[in-house]
C-alpha cells in the first residue's frame, strides 16, 4: 500500500535487495560457464538448513513482481513500491545473495566468472538505469588476485561505492584477502559485508530458524573483531567497513568486550595500535534493520553508550520478510540525530555518494 | 460510518480482501466458515496492509517442545512483512500479544450486500 505521505528528509538506504535469475545472467558468460548453467541447471548450493519463515518466506508477501517474478527483479516495481513511494534520495544495492560468488566452496573459476557478469548485469539493467541506486562490486574473494582485477575493471564506475563480501564461515581479516582492501581503499569503496547463510552455532546450525537469525550479531561480531584484531584498519588507514543487517544494539556491548581484551592481550596482536572501540568508531558503520523496538529513551542510550551518534545508519532491507519501514521502524529521535541516521552518517561513510543538497531559503 | 463493501459470493471462504470504508482502508477476511471479519487494514507493528498478507493457522501453544498442532486453519491473518500473526475470530488480537489487536469494524449484511460499519 502506499503511503500517504513521503518522507520528510533525505533517505539513503543501505541495503536494497535486487535480484537476478540465472537466465538473465547468461547473456554475461562466457563458456563454458554459460553452458555449465543452461545445460545442468545449474543453482548456487544454498546451506539453510530450514526455510525462513516470514509470511511469504524470504520475501515481503507483497513485493512480488506482480506478473509473477521474484521480488526484487524488476527495477520499474521497486521504484513504484520502493524508491518513488518512500522518496529515496539513494539507495545501495547489495545482491540477493544467489549467486553469492564470495561464498562458494568450490570451482572458484566458476565464482570469478559470477562475480563479472552480475557485475556486467548490475550496471547495465540498475546502476545506469535509476539516478538513486548505487552499487555494490561483487567479487571471489576466495581468489583475491581475481578479485583485485575485478575491483580495478569495475571499481571506478561512478556509482559503485563499495566490494561487497558475504559473511559466511570466512574471517575475512585474515591477512590473505588483505590485497582485496587495499584495491578497494584504492578506489574509494567501501567494504560492506552482509551475511550469506552462515553456520552461526558453533559452525553448524541451530535447530529453529529463530535461534539462526536471533544470534546474526555474532556473525558480525566476528567479523569486525576479524578486521580490527588483523590490523587491516591500521594498514588501510582510510578504509571504511559497512556491517549490513545485524541492527545496532549489540555494537555497544562489543565495543566494551573488545577494549577490555585489548587492554590485556595487546602483546598478542602489537600491530594493533589504539581501543579497538576507536577502530569502531573510526571505521566501522553498521544499519539499523532490523531494528530492535526501542523508545526513544532506549535508542538514545545505545548511542550513548557508543559514544558517537555516527555509527548508525538507516536500511530497510527491501524487498525482505524484515523489511523495515522509514517511517514506522525508529522512535522520534530529534531533527538533528534523525538527518545522521537516515541520511548524512551513509553520505559520510560514501565518499561517492552525491553531496548533501543545500536547502534554498528563500 | 457505513459502507456496502462488497456482494457475499465476491469473497469466497479462505480468502481476503481490501476495501474502504468512508477513508479508511479495511481489511476484509472470509474465514472457511463463511463468517466475514474486517479490520484496519493496517498492521500495528510498522503499518503494512494486511491484505497483502496470507489467511493462514498456527501451530497452538504447547508445552512440549517438537509438537506442532497447526490449528485455526483460515482464521488466522499473518502481517505480509515480518508475519505477526492476527487471530481474525478473537477480535484480531497478536497470538503473540493479545492486548495488542487491528482496529475492529462491524460486519452486517442486508440480502447479498456486505456492509462494513465502523464500531459505535
Ligand atoms: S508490519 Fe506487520 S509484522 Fe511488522
């Protein structure tokens, strides 16, 4: 349903789902990947052990294109139900995970010629098609070698702002992919990490879906300990990490836990220069979906206790089960700390995103 | 505030629909009795249109872990976003919560007509 009314201030958005079909893919491959698809049907191996159990699975029930396609794989629908109706100033697209050419465990060949095509298909069908929508550099990362030549083919396009890896089993702070951040601090993106289907349960799964998605901030957790306690930040000073879709309530909490790590096992990791809290703020940007429902009281302390209010920044998921609306999800928080999570927090981690537009008074 | 929404065999039993009454967006629900139900067509959680969602049941509360008695088949009225579940026949109340509930409306009917009226 549309909403009345759209939203006030600026919105960039910072996760937005588009999604492929293996047979639009096609027309981007090369053989033999093309026939490997078309003659096997050849599907991504998924790793879930249980379906998601939103009203209409993965999905919004109501964001299906309406002539039947997956939601998320046509550009006019999501503009009618997504960009037009909210108002979006832009939004980042970061896959639907299938291909997610990042996680595969095998033919890596395969995964690098995935990880082109999508990337061929993103620009042509999206990136060049809708002012709004910026991209994000798919990669395989398990060949950082090819990933480098895909961020130097494709990194400079205008509207891709970031290298997207998913978050799988990989802790990809591991000084092995360290060439993948310097290529991308190189070209101004961003690394923005936004989990696949990780085993979140002591490397397996947990037996409800849940656990699974009620433990995803761990995941992350591992992550951003990943790349701070490797000294990718220190390394590549300027380089910036978007954690995308574990919310923000426990980043508080980790800043903590790791300070207090630090402060005795520094000897352990003497590259590591300065609070890993510091590294966070510095560095680290994590979304709002899917928000924790909190008053205004209980969201204000939580920016409190990170001790910056820069940190945070607005996602709605589009087209997910747990999508969250712009105009529903967050408490009133004042003109001021609003305009940062909703807008000017994503434009300061984008250095390719547009500036901000000045308010002509008349 | 009235409003004929529909005639009776338009919205057959198992199956929803959107309508207005005066301004305000209603949900209509059929469940498998044929007995009609309308409600704000507007979940409370982030405001999603039900009607987008899917008329479904749910597993009953148990205290047994494992068992599942999937109940109430059509009587329940799932959020089409995160699927908060709505029982349709106690007053559209969360399973979840019941002092949480959709706006409710009167259904009446005069012959074929389904009239939808808001409640005195
Ligand atoms: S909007 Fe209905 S469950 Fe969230």
């Amino acid at each position: 349903m549309a909403e009345k009314k759209q939203q006030k201030r600026a919105i960039i958005d910072m996760d937005i789902h588009e999604r492929v079909t293996y047979d639009e893919l096609l027309p981007y491959l090369d053989n033999p990947w093309q026939r490997y698809i078309k003659d096997t049907n050849w599907v991504q191996e998924k790793h879930l052990p249980y379906p998601i159990l939103g009203a209409a699975g993965l999905d919004r029930a109501d964001a299906q294109v309406p002539d039947g396609r997956p939601a998320g794989n046509d550009l006019s629908f999501m503009q009618q139900q997504l960009l037009d109706d909210v108002g979006h100033e832009a939004g980042i697209l970061t896959g639907a995970g299938d291909p997610s050419p990042s996680s595969m465990n095998g033919w890596y060949e395969m995964a690098v010629a995935l990880a082109t095509a999508y990337n061929d298909w993103q620009i042509e069908n999206w990136l060049e098609k809708d002012d709004r929508l910026y991209g994000s550099v798919h990669i395989a990362a398990q060949d950082p070698a090819s990933a480098v030549r895909e961020i130097e083919r494709v990194g400079s396009h205008p509207k891709m702002v970031q290298v997207l890896l998913p978050i799988d089993d990989r802790p990809w702070g591991d000084p092995y992919y360290h060439p993948i951040f310097e290529a991308a601090e190189r070209h101004n993106l961003v690394i923005g990490m936004h989990h696949q289907e990780p085993p979140n349960y002591y490397g397996k799964f947990p037996r409800y879906f849940v656990e699974w998605h009620s433990v995803m901030p761990n995941t992350h957790m591992i992550q951003v300990s990943s790349m701070i306690f490797n000294g990718v930040f220190e390394k590549y000073p300027n380089l910036k990490l978007a954690m995308i879709e574990a919310g923000f309530t426990y980043i508080p909490a980790f800043m903590k836990k790791m300070d207090q790590q630090y402060k005795v096992l520094r000897h352990e990791v003497p590259w590591v220069k300065r609070m890993p809290s510091s590294i966070v703020k510095d560095h680290v940007r994590v979304t709002t979906q899917p928000v924790d429902e909190l008053t205004r009281d209980e969201f204000l302390k939580f920016i409190d206790l990170m001790d910056s209010d820069e940190i945070v920044c607005f996602s709605t998921d589009y087209p997910h089960w747990d999508y969250d609306s712009p105009f529903r999800a967050l408490p009133p928080l004042g003109e001021e700390l609003e305009q940062k999570i909703f807008a000017e927090n994503a434009r300061k981690l984008y250095p390719k995103l547009p500036a901000r537009e000045r308010k002509v008074t008349q | 505030m009235k409003e004929v929404v529909c005639k009776k065999e338009e919205l057959s039993p198992g199956n929803i629909m959107s309508a207005n009454v005066g301004p305000i967006p209603i949900v209509l629900c059929r469940t498998p009795d044929g007995e009609f139900y309308a409600f704000t067509n507007k979940c409370v959680h982030q405001g999603a249109a039900m009607s987008e969602g899917v008329l479904c049941g749910a597993p009953a509360p148990t205290d047994t872990p494992g068992e599942y008695n999937y109940e109430k088949e059509g009587e329940i009225l799932r959020c089409p976003w995160h699927g908060i579940e709505y029982d349709i026949k106690n007053e559209g109340r969360m399973l979840v919560d019941p002092n949480r509930k959709l706006g409710n409306f009167n259904v009446s009917f005069e012959a074929d007509n389904v009239i939808v009226s808001t409640k005195q």
